[in-house]
C-alpha cells in the first residue's frame, strides 16, 4: 500500500538573503560628481550616449509618481461620475 506517498509533505525552502551595506553620503556625492559632469559635457557640446546615462536618485521616482497618482486619482473619480451619471439616465429611462 502506498498511503505514505498521499500525506507526504513538501519540504521547507531555503532563504538566503546577504544584507548590502547602503552608504546614502557616498551615493549621494556620485550622484552629484554625475550630474557635474553631465552639464560640463553640455556646456562643451559633446554629443549624448550611453556614458551620460545618470540612473535615479533615490526618492526622485516616488516624488514623480506622487504626480502621477493625483492624476490617476482624478481620472477615476471622472470615470466615477460618468457612470453615475449613465446609470441614472439608463434608471429614468427603464422606470419612467
């Protein structure tokens, strides 16, 4: 009989997480040094590639979707409206 093999379990899986060191001054001053010479370039005319590429500062993506949310938020509430607004005129049409 093979009712062992019903009831067997899976085993636990294994998690292994190496913490990184942040250093937000460091990352902070190579954000700065990029930015500098990013606009030397400019100034200088060089053309633009890959080289200039300046990732995101740490905080700028959630203040751009804070942007991004308050018009989301509004676009919803418009829809909201919208489908009030067609409910009771489909409701004063049907009972009416």
């Amino acid at each position: 009989m093979k009712l062992q093999g019903m009831f067997r379990l899976p085993k636990n899986r294994k998690f292994g997480f190496t913490p990184r060191y942040y250093d937000e001054a460091k990352e902070d001053f190579e954000y700065r040094v990029a930015r500098a010479k990013q606009e030397a370039r400019a100034e200088s005319g060089a053309e633009e590639n890959d080289e200039n590429y300046v990732p995101l500062r740490r905080g700028e993506l959630r203040r751009s979707s804070r942007l991004l949310n308050s018009d989301t938020k509004s676009s919803n509430l418009r829809t909201i409206m919208i489908l009030g607004i067609l409910l009771m005129l489909a409701y004063w049409l049907f009972y009416s």
